[in-house]
C-alpha cells in the first residue's frame, strides 16, 4: 500500500484542512497525495482513477484554494457527465467550504426549469458545477460568463464523452480563459481522451491510481457472525428482506458458486451462478439477465465476476471473508456504483474476525455489525410484499370463489373475529405456521449462540435441537403407544418438496425400508409423514442433517393439531411416491 502521508503535508490553507477535519479525513487517498500538490502548485494534471477513489477532494480542495471569495463572479467550473453527478459534487464541494463565509457553489444540469439557475447565477457563485448541454446553454443565452474563470475540472471524463457531451465539453473548454488552470479526471484512457488533454491542457501533471488502494464509502459496509454451516439459511434471510434491485453473492469455490446457487434457486429466488469456466458468451447473458431485471441474484466467484458493471446491484454479500483485503476491495466495488448507495455484508465464522480487522486497515472504514433478519422479519417483510400486491389484485376481480368461501366459514363459525381471520390468512399466505414451525430453528440458535460467544470457536459438535427438543427424543426412543405418530419435516410445498425425495431421504439417509413409510401430506413450510413404527434417537440424528430441497430436514415428532379439516388441507394432496 503507497503511503500517503497526513493532509497538513498537503499544503491546505487553514480553513480547508479545517473542514476536512470536520468531515473526518485523517490520511489523504493515492489521488489526493498526489493531485493536490500538483494543482496548488498551478500545474494542470490527467488523474486516471476509478470510482470511490476520491476524486472529488482531490480537485475540490485546491479548487477552493484558487478562489477570491470575496469576488462573487464564477472563477471555476466543473463538468460532470450526470445532474446526479453534478449535485453529488456540488455538495461535497459546499461542504469543504464550511470556513470559507460567503463561497457559493452551484448545480446547474438539464431537465430542470432554466430559469431558477439563472438566478441563482445572477446572485453570484464563484463555483459552477454542471453537465456539459446545461453549462453550455447558460453560456450561449448570456446567463453565464467565463472571463473570472482559473480552473476547470472534467470529471469523470471518458464518461461525459460516452454521453455525447465531447462536442459540449470543447465548447466549454475552448470559451474560458487561457490563463486557467485543467484538471482531467477519466476512468480510462482512450484515445478521444488524450486527444482532449493534448489540445486544452498545458503539460498535464499524469496521477494514474489503482482501485484497490482506495476509499469506498458510498458503499455501507457491514458483517454478521455466521458459523459456516448456516450460512445458506442466512444468506436467504438477508436477500428475503433486502431493498437492493439486485444482489451478487461472493464465493470462492466454483464447487460453493454451485453450492450455495442451486440453493438459493431451490428457495424460489431469482437466481443464478457462474464461475471462471463458464463461457464468456454465457456469462455476458447472465450479466445482461440481471441488468435488465429478469434476475435479481447472481453468486459469482471472483474470476467470473471481473469487471461486473451493474447499476442495478444495491447489495453484495460476501459468503465468506476473501483472503486479500484488495479481493475485498474489488468486490464492494460492484456496488454503489453510477452514485448510488450500495451496502456490502460480509459473512465471518466467529473463527474468522480477525480478519475483518485487516480489511478495515486497507479500506479505512470500519465495518458494522448487523445481524441476520429473525424469521419475524422475514415475515414482517413478505406481509408488507403481499399487501403491497393487494390492490392490483383486487382490481383484477375474480374473487367470488374466496368471497363465498369466507362467507360460509363466518356463517358456520359466528365468534370469529374478521380482524383475526385476516391476520391468520395473512401469516399462512407469508408461510408463518406458527411458533410450532420456529421452534428449534437451528440457525436462529446457532446466530445468538455465535453472538454471545463473540470470538468463540464455532462448536461443531452440538446441534440446537438437542435443547428444545430433547423431551421428544426421549419419546422418540421409548416406542409410542396408541395412534400412529406422526413426523413433522421443515421442508415444504414452498421449497419444492416431492414425496419422492422425502421417501428417498427416509429410506436412504434415515436407513429405513419403504415398508416403514406411511401417508405424507405436504404443506406449504412443512410436511407430515406417517412412520408407524417410529424413529430411534440415532436415526433423528442422521436425518436431522440431511437436507432435501435443499433444506435440513429437522424431523421431529408431530405435536400440532392433525389436518386434513376445513383451511389446512395440504396444498399437494395426500401423495405417495418413491425416487
Ligand atoms: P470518486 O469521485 O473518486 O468516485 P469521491 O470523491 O466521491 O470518489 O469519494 C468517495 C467517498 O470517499 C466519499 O464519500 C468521500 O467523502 C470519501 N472520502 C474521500 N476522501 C477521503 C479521505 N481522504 N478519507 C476518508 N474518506 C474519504
Ligand atoms: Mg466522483
């Protein structure tokens, strides 16, 4: 990592470093160190630079130090490919100016009235910043001069000329004065874009910085505690409850991308995986797949994902902690990208915190902790999606069926309450069943268990339903009396279950013969299945672990209420099979 000494090294006048003081820089990033020596020195520079680099100090504050506030005509002018982008740099450059009294910077963009920023301009701003049409119309109707102007900035260059503002850009840049001072500011170095600085800059200063050393603070950056085993259960908490469009899942293995994909597909979320051998051509379908919208989550290892550019990911979680502080860099980058808000989770086994704290060192940002989502959440969350979804449906009509429905079960059931009625309706529609279903939800014991050890070593050994459900075991293994028990599964209708995969479990996994095997009903979350004989404690061992559809199992005896009447008829029907 380049050392980048302090910010009084800089040569900052008072009321600049001041500011940043306030805002809470401590050290400068690469770009800094380097431009804002060279700009106050009065050379022109051309800074390659990604996103996130910081940038917009790197110009903004020797920009500031080039003003005469007490003059009131524009002395700089910043062009910005974007009105996001010029209003995001107008208030970061309003907020170096806290000490400066009476310093004035300006947005000025298209798609707005004209006529608001021309007054604006004619109360006097020593700063301008603007997309390149917009600063251009002002000066042709007159509203805005350039004879005070010292400094320009093109940020964010080779964007502005993807945006077809190059013709713009040199009218500009051709209108200021000679004496004046260029900063250029580009991602990338095309060709077009040396032609621009060979023309209009004066023996540019060249800074070319890498991504990887910098600062990336539009992204929000968080962890959570998750011992390895149960992480797939968190990491489909996290995306049930997240607002990001769209979200890309980190992983390190092509096995895990597989792994951890077919999972979360399994779950009924948009998703998909790619890995370095996928080929390119795939791979650019996936990426378009989940630019315009057809996929929301993409698991990706860190060779597939090179160079992913997506505005529409808001979220990226990084299933396990990368190795190197730069792979963490690069992965955080695929969000809050094009100025918006991004928010990167990463997952630590209690084992792995250590490692946060290098990341940390390398990003200059420390790292939240969240936790996972609770089931409550979750719910809360499908319950607000399912409301949301009530008054398109309503319009479509069709309801009599349930309109009837309703109106018989309240005839036949006076007492009951609508109010309530609702509020059953709606946890069965989210796949709520109860507390009966929560009980013994091994993630939600693994997570506070990971929570109040803090630093502790993830405890392999110990299964959570040894606590809650230790009684049944005992059950289990002293043989059932009367009726024929039943078993109840956590996986469902929802996840996709087949009768055929569960008989597959219960004969291979579980060592049972089909003979052992009776009715299975599946519902939504869950399933029941007959298996007259019982199970021993050993067999509810193994099959506790087993997953089908993707999911643990989690047998256990039945103590809910048989269905089979009225609202709780399995949404499969009665059905047998065999895999
Ligand atoms: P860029 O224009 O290169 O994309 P920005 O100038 O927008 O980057 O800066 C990205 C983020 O980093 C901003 O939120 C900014 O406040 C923050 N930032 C910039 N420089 C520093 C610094 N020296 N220390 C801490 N945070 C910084
Ligand atoms: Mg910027």
């Amino acid at each position: 990592m380049p050392e980048n000494g302090t910010f009084d090294e800089l040569g900052l006048p008072p009321a600049l470093q001041a500011a940043i003081a306030d805002l809470g820089f401590t050290t400068p990033s690469a770009i800094q160190a380097q431009a804002i020596p060279a700009l106050l020195g009065g050379r022109d520079i051309v800074g390659v630079a990604q996103t996130g680099t910081g940038k917009t100090a790197a110009f903004g504050l020797p920009l500031l130090a080039a003003i005469d506030y007490d003059i009131p005509a524009v002395q700089a002018i910043v062009l910005t490919p974007t009105r996001e982008l010029a209003m995001q740099v107008a208030d970061a450059i309003q907020s170096f100016a806290t000490h400066l009294p009476g310093l004035n910077v300006l947005a000025v963009y298209g798609g707005s009235p004209f006529l608001p920023q021309q007054r604006a301009l004619a109360r006097g701003a020593q700063v301008v910043v603007g997309t390149p049409g917009r600063v251009l119309d002002h000066l042709e109707r007159r509203t805005l001069k350039l004879d005070q102007v010292r400094f320009l900035v093109l940020d964010e260059a080779d964007e502005m000329l993807r945006m077809g503002f190059a013709e713009d850009v040199d009218k500009v840049l051709s209108a200021a004065p000679r004496e004046r001072q260029v900063a250029l500011f580009s991602a990338t170095m095309p060709p077009q874009i040396r032609r621009v600085a060979e023309q209009h800059l004066n023996r540019p200063v060249e800074i070319t910085v890498s991504r990887q050393a910098s600062t990336v603070t539009s992204v929000r950056q968080t962890y959570a505690v998750v011992p390895h085993r149960h992480k797939t259960g968190a990491l489909a908490r996290v995306l049930a409850v997240s607002e990001a469009d769209a979200a890309i899942v980190f992983v390190r293995t092509r096995g895990a991308a597989e792994e951890v994909g077919s999972a979360l597909i399994e779950r009924g979320i948009s998703a998909a995986y790619i890995s370095g051998d996928v080929a390119q051509t795939e791979r650019e379908k996936i990426v378009d797949r989940l630019r315009t919208g057809a996929l929301d989550v993409l698991v990706a290892t860190d060779v597939a994902a090179r160079g992913l550019d997506v505005d529409r990911i808001g979220l990226v979680v990084n299933f396990d902690v990368p190795r190197e502080p730069e792979i963490y860099v690069h992965r955080i980058g695929r969000t809050g990208r094009a100025g918006r808000e991004g928010e990167a989770l990463s997952f630590v086994t209690p084992a792995e915190q250590s490692r946060l704290r290098q990341i940390e060192r390398t990003t200059r940002q420390s790292l939240l902790q969240v936790d996972i989502p609770s089931p409550a959440e979750v719910s809360a969350h499908r319950v607000q999606a399912l409301l949301a979804r009530t008054g398109a449906r309503a319009e479509l009509d069709r309801l009599d069926l349930y309109r009837e429905a309703i109106a018989v079960h309240m005839a036949q059931n006076p007492d009951v309450d609508p109010f309530e009625l609702l509020a059953v309706l709606t946890a069965l529609s989210v796949g709520d069943e109860g507390p009966v279903a929560v009980q013994g939800d091994d993630l939600d014991d693994a997570l506070s268990r990971a929570h109040l050890t803090g630093g502790g070593r993830e405890r392999d050994g110990e299964r959570s339903y040894d606590r809650p459900e230790r009684g049944e075991r005992r059950r289990a293994d002293t043989h059932i009396a009367g009726g024929s028990p039943r078993w109840r599964v956590a996986v469902g209708h929802r996840d996709g279950l087949q009768p055929g995969a569960l008989v597959g479990a219960l004969t291979g996994e579980g060592g049972l013969t089909g003979k052992d095997v009776g009715k299975i009903d599946i519902f939504g979350s869950f399933a029941l299945v007959d298996i007259p004989d019982g199970l021993s404690a050993d067999v509810i061992d193994r099959l506790a672990r087993t997953r089908v559809a993707g999911r643990p199992l989690r047998i256990r005896l039945d103590s809910g209420p048989r269905p089979g009447h009225g609202a709780s008829r399995p949404t499969h029907g009665p059905a047998r099979g065999r895999s």
